[in-house]
C-alpha cells in the first residue's frame, strides 16, 4: 500500500498569515494514463471531507484562490495564502493513483 | 445539485452486520466511481473499497476483504456497503464518496459497535 506521510501534524497559524502542509508518498503517485491523483480535502469540525483540490493542483469550483496546490511524484504541498476563520480544520491529503485508496494521517489548521 | 444522502445512525452488537446507504442525485449515477469511507474517533480517514458506477465492479481494500460488500441499485440511484461479523474496533463514522477524486460526500452514517 502507498503510505501517504503528512507534516506537521498541527499547524497553529495567526489570522491572514500563510500556512503549508506537506504530504509525502511512498512511491510515485503518477498513473499509467499520465495523470497524478493527488488530492486534498478539508474536514470542517463535524463535518464530511470536502475537496479542495485534485490532480495535485485543480481547485474545485467555490475553493477560495489562496488555497494553493503543487508537487510531483512522491513530494506534495498545499498553501493557503491567508488563513481565515473558516479554514480552522483538519486537511487531509489523499491518493487514488493505486489501490487501495490511501489518506494522509491528517494536518490540524487552527488559529493562534 | 449533486447530493448524497446516507442512511440513518445504527448501534449494532458485536457479531452483527450493518447495511448503510447511499442515495446519489443530481448527476449520472452509473457515470461515477462510489466510495466507501471509514473514520474511526480520532482516527485518520480509511478507504474500505468502491463499486465502478459503469459495469458495478467492486474492489475492496485487503483489510476488509471477505467481511465488507458493497453493491448498488441503480434503479435507486443508490450504493449500499454491508459490513459483517461487527466488532467494538468497527465503530466509525461511515461515508460514501463520488468519483475517483472523492468531490462529493455523504453526511456520514455513525456506526456504534457495543455490548
């Protein structure tokens, strides 16, 4: 299985001020058909995993532009420019390059 | 728009099974990969398998294998994962997911596992 190696584990940030998340996988997360499934989600207090970004560095429709995605092969990291309140959450990234589907053991976002 | 709705929260007794569902609207049901998802208290989030929403093939993660099934109905528009021979360790929130990036979820089912 791919294991997928986040850090830090959390990441206590002052408001409107940048934050970066690593994820590390254990082999290359390129695909056969040329595409690399790496992607991030957000987990609000609560609630479900929403996705932010996929294929390293596609933003959903409705993500804000300051969250940033980029990478390649086995090193991914996601950005946000500037943290607001409503970032406050657990991020998470995944891949779906291999089977099984593999999770990051998570990145606590929270204001300091 | 594009929703899915699981069922509602179970407490279940150790050795049991548990069926949750999946009702998918607003997109082409048989168009899309459904995942299944565990998330255990505390814990990080854990991929238990999918059923390919074109021919219905199924893949399991190894760790559940021969305990987890997951099917669909697509008449019903809806995905359901069986998991069998129930213990304490079982008790997750569970949730589904669309598409091979995972851009839609449930809400999440809670599953309780308790004596």
């Amino acid at each position: 299985d791919i294991v997928m190696t986040q850090t830090p584990l959390s990441s206590p940030v002052t408001l409107g001020q940048p934050a970066s998340i690593s994820c590390r996988s254990s082999q290359s997360l390129v695909h056969s058909d040329g595409n690399t499934y790496l992607s991030w989600l957000q987990q609000r207090p609560g609630q479900p995993p929403r996705l932010l970004i996929y294929k390293i560095s596609n933003r959903i429709s409705g993500v804000p532009d300051r969250f940033t995605g980029s990478g390649a092969g086995t090193d991914f990291t996601l950005k946000i420019s500037r943290v607001e309140a409503e970032d406050v959450g657990v991020y998470y990234c995944m891949q779906a390059t291999q089977s099984p589907v593999t999770f990051g053991g998570g990145t606590k976002v929270e204001i300091k | 728009q594009v929703q899915l709705v699981q069922s509602g929260a179970e407490v279940k007794k150790p050795g049991d099974s548990v069926k949750v569902s999946c009702v998918a609207s607003g997109y082409t049901f048989t168009s899309y990969v459904t995942h299944w998802v565990r998330q255990a208290p505390g814990q990080r989030l854990e991929w238990m398998g999918w059923i390919n929403g074109v021919n219905g093939n199924t893949k399991y993660s190894q760790k559940f294998q021969g305990r987890v099934t997951i099917t669909r109905d697509t008449s019903a528009t809806t995905a359901y994962m069986e998991l069998r021979s129930l213990r304490s360790e079982d008790t997750a929130v569970y949730y589904c997911a669309r598409s091979l990036q995972a851009d839609y979820w449930g809400q999440g089912t809670l599953v309780t596992v308790s004596s």
